[in-house]
C-alpha cells in the first residue's frame, strides 16, 4: 500500500499534526454489516480503520472488489471505503466527484470505486 490512499491520508494528517488513531483489526462485530450494505463483498478482517475525533474512516488493505466466486480481488489496494460517526453511527459513502468542478457524480461506494479505478 505504498501510495495508496490509505498512505496518503495517514500522511496528510502526520503533516497537518492531527491526532489519530490506527485499528489494525476492526470487530467484525462493529463493522461487517456496515461493509456488506455499503456493497462490498470483503470481510471486515481486510480492513483498517483511522479514527479522528469521532469519525472512523474505513480503508481495504487489499483490494476492495471481491465478487463472489472470484480468487482474487480487482482494483487497487488501500483505498478509501467510507467513513462512519462513532457517536450517532451514521455512514457516508465513499463519493467520485469531478476535481475540476468539485461536482459530484452519482456514483457511490462500490460504483464509485469502480468507476474512478476503471476496473
């Protein structure tokens, strides 16, 4: 995971000195429904989270894409999957959005994974 965006969100928020916390092994417990309604097909175990404040941002630590059946996952690793509020546990989805517009496009989660990595 070398530039993925796991790497740089971790090194974005060391630049900026913002406090953060790394969970190596989210509990199943916690998290599996949340990945499997978000429309991912991977196991909370192949995930990291980073906690700021009071959002967890979730990140795959493979490849985000398994499709049942399948032997291997699609896509890059270490990419961003979506970001829940502790307290209130709301879910925000991973979006794509136009970085010259900052427009958003209709595309979120897995679609939006997706569609930004052409896979």
């Amino acid at each position: 995971m070398d530039e993925s965006e796991y790497r740089r969100f971790l090194d974005t928020l060391k630049l900026l000195g913002v406090k953060h916390e790394i969970n190596w092994g989210p509990t199943k417990e916690k998290w599996q429904k949340v990945i499997l309604d978000a429309g991912y097909n991977i196991t909370a175990l192949a995930c990291v989270v980073v906690s700021v404040e009071k959002i967890d941002f979730l990140f795959c630590t493979g490849k985000a894409d398994w499709r049942k059946g399948s032997e291997e996952g699609f896509g890059p690793g270490g990419v961003f999957l979506l970001s829940r509020d502790s307290r209130t546990g709301k879910v925000q989805n991973r979006v794509r959005y136009n970085r010259m517009s900052n427009e958003l496009f209709k595309e979120v989660g897995v679609r939006a994974l997706r569609a930004q990595y052409s896979f």
